[in-house]
C-alpha cells in the first residue's frame, strides 16, 4: 500500500497555531484511506511549537528564503521562530524518505506547507503567491 504524508491539520488534529484543526470534507480521506497508508504529520509541532502559539508568518520572502537564512518566520507576538519552521521541514523530509512517501497533501497558505501562497507577512489576512517550507519535502 501505498504511503501518503497529510497535514495533521487535514486530519481532524487540533494542530494549527490557534488550536483548531482544518475543516474538510472526512470523506476525502477515507476513501484515500482505503488504499493508501495516511500518514498524518505536522512540521510545526513535531519541531516543538506548543497548540495553541502565536501565528507566525514569513517575513519578506519566501520558505526557500527562509531555510537560506533570507527571510524569516515572527509570530504576532514578535518572537522569530524560523528554527521551529526549518526544523519542522527537515523532520518532514526525512520521514517521507525514511517511510517511503512519494506523495503529500498539505493545507494551503501554511508558512510551512503552503504550495501556491502563504500570508504576506503583514498579517493582515492578505497572501502572497509565494511557497512556504513545503518545497524542501
């Protein structure tokens, strides 16, 4: 069978910075479920950020901007926590290599998994078509 990072967040987890997890549609999942091998991850706690924390978004730049040392990640209440977010990437990278995962589904404007855009920076609600630290796995 088949393995399949998702977003804990995805799955029901309470993980996200304010302590609530992502609604979507559970059907998705089960029918993804029934033959694949769901592995449900997240990069921000596995790396140690507490449920709930600050949000945080990347400041002038971008997730490779950030795992170069470019830009960086600041929660609301102005703490840099772009450690957590690197660290967090690299835990996930080396858990689809180590079980095998070819394939991840990750939640969207996440400063970690976002693929099209995450927040600009300003926290301000608006985004930017820039990726987040997804793109390192």
């Amino acid at each position: 069978m088949a393995k399949i990072l998702v977003s804990a967040c995805l799955l029901g987890c309470k993980v996200r910075y304010n302590g609530s997890d992502v609604n979507v549609d559970e059907t998705c999942f089960d029918q993804l479920a029934r033959y694949h091998d769901v592995i449900a991850f997240c990069p921000e706690v596995s790396a140690g950020l507490p449920t709930p924390r600050p949000a945080a978004e990347i400041q002038e730049g971008s997730g490779i901007d950030v795992l170069q040392g470019k830009a960086t990640v600041i929660g609301t209440d102005g703490v840099d926590v772009s450690d957590f977010f690197c660290r967090g990437a690299e835990m996930a990278l080396q858990k689809c290599k180590d079980e095998g995962i070819s394939l991840a589904i990750l939640t969207e404007s996440s400063p970690s998994c976002g693929r099209h855009s995450i927040y600009d920076g300003g926290f301000s609600g608006e985004k930017s078509p820039v990726k987040g630290l997804r793109q390192r796995f």
